[in-house]
C-alpha cells in the first residue's frame, strides 16, 4: 500500500569504550513514507541509537562500531561516496532537548537555508522562514521578535522553532529524538499536534517512551528490546493484538521487573518506566 | 539535656564551648581574608598615586602622556616612546597569536580524540607553565638570529634582531597556551546537542563550528583572548630582553623601542640618583595597574552583553 | 570554494596550529634541556657551588646562591599566601558571603588576576621606599606571595564551589558548625585546590618581573631574612643579557634547574590531584 522511505539491513551498533555494549544487535526494518513510525521501549534499549544511526550522527562520538547498511529509498547510507552532510540534509534529526542555535530566532530557521544556498535573495528567504515557522504554529508568537535570541523562547517554542528548523531543509526524512519529553504537559501537546499535521508530507521517525504518545500519533510501532528488534506492526495491531509475548508484557505494564533488572547493567536511568496505567 | 547534672554533660557543654569559640575566632580571621582583596587593591592603588605626585605636580598629565621625549637626566619624561611600543607589540602579539590558538583550541576540542587528544593537552599544559625567561633565553640564540639574519633583511629591513617583532613573536608563543587551554575549555562545556542540531540540518562540521560553537563558546573564548592581551600588555621581562631598550618612536615593526614594563626595568638605575625618575617609573606602574582595570570593567560588560546576544 | 573543500581547508588549518603549538614547545624545552644539560654535565658543580666574587663578570664559581634564593623565597610565600588565599575562598562561599559580596570581591580579584607581575613589584618597591628598608630575602617573599594570592584563591574558590553540596548539608545535618562544614567542603575539593596551590608555586618560581626590585638582585649567598637575594629566573635574565660567553652559559644551566622544577611539580600537582581524588566524592572534578 505505501512505499518505503528508509530501509535498515542487519544494522548493529557496538560502543567500544572502556566497557563493550552492544546497542543495537542486527535489526532490519522498513520505515513506510508519509507515515509517523514511533520506536518504543524500554530505558537503554538502543531507541535513540537506531535513530542517530539512521543519519549517521552516532558518528560524532568517539569508539562507535557500525555492521549492516541503511537505505534510503534504495541509495546506501553508509556504503557511498556523498558527503554525510548531503545526507543529513535529506534525513534531519531534532534532539530530545529543545536546543536553540546561539542565533536569533530568524536565524534558527534560516540557518540550514543559507548553508545549503537554498534561496538567491533576502525576500525568497523573509517567504521561507515565514512559511516554516507557520507550519510549526509559531508565527503568530514570535512574528514580532525574530531579532530576538531562540534561547529567550518558553521551551515548548523552542521545541517547535527546532522542528521548524529541521524542515526549513525540506528532509525526506525526520528524525525525533523524545521531543515531548522535557516539555510540560501543555507545550508537549502543541507539539504533538504539529507533529500530527507534519506526517502527511513527510516520513517521521520518532522515539518515545510514552505509550500514550505512541498510539496518539504513530501509523506505525517499532518495540526495541535490549537492542533487538522484538516486533513491528500498525500501531491497531500492536497494540490490541501484540503478537510477542514481550510485547504484550510491556503494552500491559507487566516488564517492570525485569526492566529494573536489565536496566541495572546499562545504568539507565529510572525516570521512564514503561506505562504506569 | 539542661536537667541532666553528671559530668558527662557538663563536659559536652565545655566542648561545645570550645566548638562555638573556634567558630567566632575562625569567622574573624575568614572575615579579614575575605576583604583582603580590596584591600590590596586599594593599598596598590594609593601607595602607587601617592608615589606618583611628585611628577604630577611638575608636568601635567597631558605633557607626560604626550611627549615623545624621555630623557630623565635633562628632566624630560614623554611617556609617548613607550606607550606607541606598547601597543605595537600587543597588537603584533595578538595578530599572530590569536588564531592559532582559537584554531588550536577547536583542534583539541572537536577534531582530537582519545590518547593524541590527552598528549596533546598535557604538551600545552606544560607549554603554559615554562616561565617566561625561559622563552626569552631561547629567542636568544633562536629567533633573534633568525629575524636579524633572514627575516628583516628579506623584508628590506637592516635590523640586528632585537626589536619590536622579536618580542611579539615571542610573546604569541608565550600566551597562546594560556589562551588555548581557556577557549579548549569553554568549547567542551557546550553540549552535544549543538553539534547534533547544526549537523542534523545538514552543516558540514567547519559549519558547525564557524557559526554555531564559536558563538556559543564566545564569551569564554573572548575572556581567553583578554587574558592573553593582559599578559602581553604587562610583560616585562621578555621585552626587556628582547626589544633592545631605546627609547624612541618606532618606525617600522623591526626596529627597537621600548614598552611600558621594560621603561622601568631598564631605567631603575638611574632611580637613586634623580628624584623625579622614580617618580616618573612607579607612575608607569599606576598607568598599568589602571588601563587593567579599565580593561577588565568594559571586559565583564562586553561579556554580559555577548552571553546575551549569544545564548542557547 | 565549495562548502566540503572549506572544511578539508580548516581541518587541516587546525591541525596545523596544533603541530605547531607542539613543535615549538618541543624545540623551547630541547634546546633548555640540551644546552644546559650539556653545560652541567661537563661542570655539574655549578649548580651547587656559591658563586665566586666576579661570577657575573667572570662565571666564577656556580649559581647556588639562586637556587637557595629561589627556594628560601617561593616556599615561604606560597605557604603564606596559600593559607591566606583558602581563608579567602572559604569567605567568599555562601555560607559565609552573600552573592553579592562574593561578586565584588571576585571583580578585584580578577583585577589582581590580570595585573601584570611588575606592577607588585614596584608597589612593594615603594613601601621599601616608605618604611626607609633594602630590598631583601623578606621583601621578595612578600612581593610574591601578593603575586600567588590571586591566583590561588581563584583556584581554591573554583575547586570549592565545584564541591557538591551534599558535603555541606551531611556536615551540617550531623550538627557541625559552619567552619567545621568549611573544613569538611576543604577535604572534599582537596585535588582542585592542591592543584592551584602548585600552580600558584610554580608562577611564583618562575616569575622575575616581582623580585626584581625588591629581592635585590645579589650575588652572593643569601645571608639573612632582611639581607639581599636573588632568585633562579632574576639571575638567568642577568646571565643573559653577560658579554662573558662563561657566564652565558651558566644561563642554560640555570634554565635546566628551573625547567626541570617546573616540570616536576606539573607531574607531582597531577599524582597528588589523583591521590586525593579519592576524598573528593563523584571523582575527579578539577
């Protein structure tokens, strides 16, 4: 029914620092275009390392291990000659915590313009940076400071100046890292509800540790366990029929135990246990 | 506790008592520490005025400031001469010694990692720990050959080597590491994130860099350079040295001159001999210690105002 | 210029000013470390023989005289101002000053900080001047004790606020008085602090622009607390301003000793930084 937009082959991860982790143990997954894919599970299970992974953004940190390959619609991620920076540009990335650039809030969004050169001239780029700051929601509230530094927004509007960001760039691909998670409960939901309007028109890939969220928004539901991949299904049937018995275990709420258990080795923290009703 | 009677309680009061007192008396003491900072100041500053009335009260402050002439014998103190080599040679200094760092600085912090990263940090460490004579005794027999032999003559200058671009040559080298390991240090404070979102959207990692860290790392790296510019400034004993101790207007990069520090060095011996030239040197020492503090003041507002406009 | 080769350009720009930073580095201290050891391994006596009556002229005799000097200067000032600068920085922590407080007297310390070292010298010169006195043993302890103070209490107050606060609130929670909490805050930020006291000793024994004036600049053994001295960096920059090429070359000699002395307090600030790590809680946090 739908085409697929990102494609991981056999992918693994291994963080080869003082101590070997394994974060990602083979996982081979279709992301379908023009749909929202929410990545579940629990703390220290490898979400945001598949994410990172995807546009190869891992590779900013020292003694990172990489096996398998990732495709985009049918080009390799990992095994080309383009430049990462071509790459990233197609697949964006917006971390967990609202990070504004040291811009102005104009400048924020018309940063990735201006270095891809993107627009000729300083009206084509005032019409951009309007358009995408529109399509987060955010004109209305900052029309009338974009000289202002991004840091002086409330962080729900941070949040959304970075997704505005990530899009001014037009990725195919969109990556979010949990990017409710640091907000309060009112800015989550102006998030989530641009997020709803953005995936028609494009493929986002999500993390999150909320299953609420997860049914809220995803078309579609990865669950990662201790780094591999445990099912995949529509988010309907993953969660009224999960077929692993895993899965159901932590749809139902029943992995506390062993979560405390497996989440000791890997010193996640305790702030996100899995579905609390 | 108060009704008990048995000597165990009266002693717990006893060195309870002796707790309390050691409390008093250490506050008194911490207390005299605490304000002995301006105090200082205040004292250096005073006693430096105080000292410096004399020549104040023969010349006007425009005279000594503006005068080219310094000749204490015949009673002529022009601190221009010195004033002109002291900018010159921050200026120099600073010219060729703040981009290698600040693009050193961005090596050790986002290029370098794992073993080459600590030997590398450890050199600069030690580098910033040599004392200064050191780097003068070397520049002896290293760069003023170099400058005299080549450098000056290849540029169509017959100088001898001691001069002004000796010592700022070697005063980039002996403040870059101070400089490097300030700005190293502002950059690994950022957090990742930056880099994240700013190569996320497809920025190269140079970028990144340019626009994105060294913005957010600004007002550290701007405290780094100021710090390197205040160590130039007072240098004493480098320049004296080096610089080759006349005292005149410069005329070119290559030759000699003087700088404030080495005005005193150079001219104490004749300190006992005319009252007024004592006088005249520790008024020097009042003109550092106030462009410092003027220096630092406009410094923490510049900073204020960076940390603000560069926020994230 | 395309965006990727601007980035290959700047990469390598990078490197570049590193390896240079290094090179010269590596050449300052080969050339310090070759030529003096060089002149101490042929006459090895000099650094231990007083120095004979025309040795600034004629290279008679060693330079004990500086090194002694050095020593009997640097020591007992870092001992003075180290105890000076920890009361200070104790003051300047919330329980005892406000913030407000706590940010003036850093602003002045910042000054003092940036204050180039011959400014103290002069200064104490004129209180030589004032209280009618020769410049001595004394006054250069003096003139580089107000020399490390700033550094070492900016050290001190950094390693201290970076000790977390649960040392604080035990202390206080176990009933102790506010200078025993101090105490106890002391010993948990114990490896930033040792560090910026041998920091603070190694500026002071390499700084000549302080003693200059107020050490008196002697050639002979120093004698007495109030007799004129001289220290290791004031003699190598009269050694090498010598026409006498002997005398010169006592100046890499010189440099040796004080190199090496540098050197070895870098390694013994960082073994020590490690020791007492282990009373520092969370680690490391200088």
């Amino acid at each position: 029914m739908t085409d697929t937009a990102l494609t991981t082959e056999n992918l693994a991860v291994t963080y080869t620092g003082n101590r070997e982790v394994e974060a990602l143990k083979g996982v081979s997954l279709e992301f379908p275009a023009n749909q929202l894919t929410a990545i579940i599970g629990p703390s220290g299970c490898g979400k945001s390392t598949l994410l990172k992974s995807l546009n190869r953004l891992h590779e900013i940190q020292p003694n990172v291990e990489i096996t398998g390959d990732v495709l985009l619609r049918d080009r390799s991620v990992y095994n080309t000659d383009e430049p990462v920076p071509e790459l990233r540009k197609r697949i964006g990335y917006v971390p967990q915590k609202p990070t504004p650039l040291p811009l102005s809030i104009y400048e924020n969004v018309a940063y990735g313009l201006k270095i891809h050169g993107r627009c000729d001239s300083k009206d084509e780029l005032d019409e951009r940076v309007e358009t995408y700051l529109r399509k987060v929601n955010l004109w209305d509230e900052v029309k009338d400071r974009l000289d202002a530094p991004g840091a002086e927004l409330s962080t729900g509007q941070i949040q959304r100046l970075c997704l505005a960001r990530s899009l001014a760039v037009e990725p195919e691909v969109l990556l979010c890292d949990e990017v409710t998670s640091a907000l309060d409960p009112i800015s989550a939901e102006t998030v989530e509800e641009t997020l709803a309007d953005l995936k028609e028109e494009y493929t986002i890939i999500m993390v999150t540790h909320s299953m609420d969220q997860a049914k809220r928004l995803a078309d579609e539901v990865v669950f990662l366990y201790l780094g591999d991949l445990i099912e995949t299904n529509d988010t309907r049937s993953f969660f009224e029929n999960p077929q692993h018995e895993r899965t159901q275990q932590f749809v139902t709420g029943h992995t506390a135990v062993e979560y405390t258990e497996s989440s000791e080795e890997s010193g996640a923290d305790s702030e996100t246990v899995p579905a609390e009703r | 506790m108060e009704g008990s009677t048995d000597t165990a309680a009266s002693e717990g009061r006893s060195r309870l008592g002796r707790r309390l007192l050691t409390e008093r008396l250490s506050s008194y003491w911490l207390q005299g520490a605490g304000y002995f900072a301006i105090a200082l100041f205040a004292f250096i500053v005073l006693a430096l005025l105080y000292q410096s009335l004399p020549l104040l009260s023969e010349y006007s402050l425009v005279q000594v400031l503006a005068s080219s002439n310094w000749n204490p014998a015949e009673n002529e103190f022009g601190f221009l001469p010195a004033i002109v080599g002291t900018i010159y040679v921050t200026a120099l200094t600073m010219v060729m010694g703040t981009p290698i760092a600040i693009l050193a600085a961005i090596y050790i912090a986002e290029y370098a990692e794992g073993r080459t990263k600590t030997l590398v940090s450890s050199f600069i460490d030690v580098l910033a720990a040599i004392p200064s004579v050191i780097f003068g005794l070397v520049a002896l027999i290293v760069v003023v050959p170099f400058v005299g032999d080549y450098l000056a003559p290849a540029l169509g200058s017959g100088a001898t080597g001691t001069g002004i671009f000796t010592v700022s040559l070697v005063m980039a080298i002996v403040v870059t590491p101070f400089m490097i390991s300030l700005a190293v240090e502002s950059l690994e404070a950022l957090p990742d994130e930056l880099r994240e979102s700013s190569l996320g959207v497809g920025a190269t990692k140079w970028e990144t860099i340019r626009i994105v860290l060294l913005r957010a790392a600004g007002p550290g790296i701007f405290s780094a350079v100021l710090l390197g510019f205040g160590r130039v400034f007072g240098a004493t004993i480098v320049p004296a040295m080096l610089i080759g101790g006349q005292t005149q207007l410069p005329s070119s990069p290559f030759s000699t001159g003087q700088t404030l520090p080495t005005l005193i060095v150079n001219d104490f011996g004749e300190l006992m001999s005319i009252p007024l030239t004592q006088s005249a040197l520790i008024f020097v020492g009042l003109m550092l210690v106030v462009i410092v503090w003027l220096f630092n003041f406009s410094a923490m507002l510049l900073r204020r105002w960076l940390q603000q406009r560069w926020q994230y | 210029m395309d965006r990727y080769a601007k980035q290959r350009l700047f990469g390598l720009l990078a490197r570049g000013s590193a390896a240079l930073v290094v090179a010269v580095m590596v050449l300052v201290v080969s050339v310090t470390i070759f030529r003096g050891g060089r002149v101490l391994l042929t006459d090895p006596a000099i650094a231990v023989t007083p120095p004979g009556s025309r040795y600034m002229l004629e290279g008679d005799g060693g330079f004990l005289h500086a090194v002694l000097g050095s020593l009997f200067i640097v020591v007992p000032a870092t001992i003075a101002s180290a105890t000076l600068a920890v009361s200070t920085a104790i003051y300047l922590q919330s329980d005892y000053s406000s913030e407000r407080f706590s940010d003036v007297v850093n602003m002045f310390l910042n000054v003092l900080w940036g204050t180039p070292p011959i400014v103290y010298g002069v200064f104490i010169l004129t209180v030589i001047i004032a209280v009618g006195a020769q410049t001595s043993l004394f006054f250069g302890i003096i003139a580089i004790g107000i020399f490390q103070y700033p550094i070492m209490t900016r050290y001190t107050d950094e390693a201290l606020r970076s000790a977390p606060d649960t040392v604080r609130e035990a202390t206080y929670g176990l009933g102790g008085t506010r200078f025993e909490t101090a105490l106890m805050t002391l010993r948990a930020a114990m490896p930033g602090i040792i560090a910026g006291i041998i920091m603070g000793f190694a500026r002071g024994i390499g700084d000549a622009a302080t003693v200059l004036f107020t050490a008196g600049r002697s050639t002979r053994m120093p004698a007495g607390l109030f007799e004129p001295s001289t220290t290791l960096p004031v003699l190598i920059f009269d050694q090498a301003m010598s026409f006498n090429a002997e005398v010169r070359s006592h100046a890499y000699a010189a440099s040796f000793v004080l190199i090496v002395a540098v050197l070895g307090l870098i390694i013994v600030s960082k073994l020590l930084a490690g020791r007492y790590a282990r009373f520092a809680p969370g680690g490391r946090n200088s």
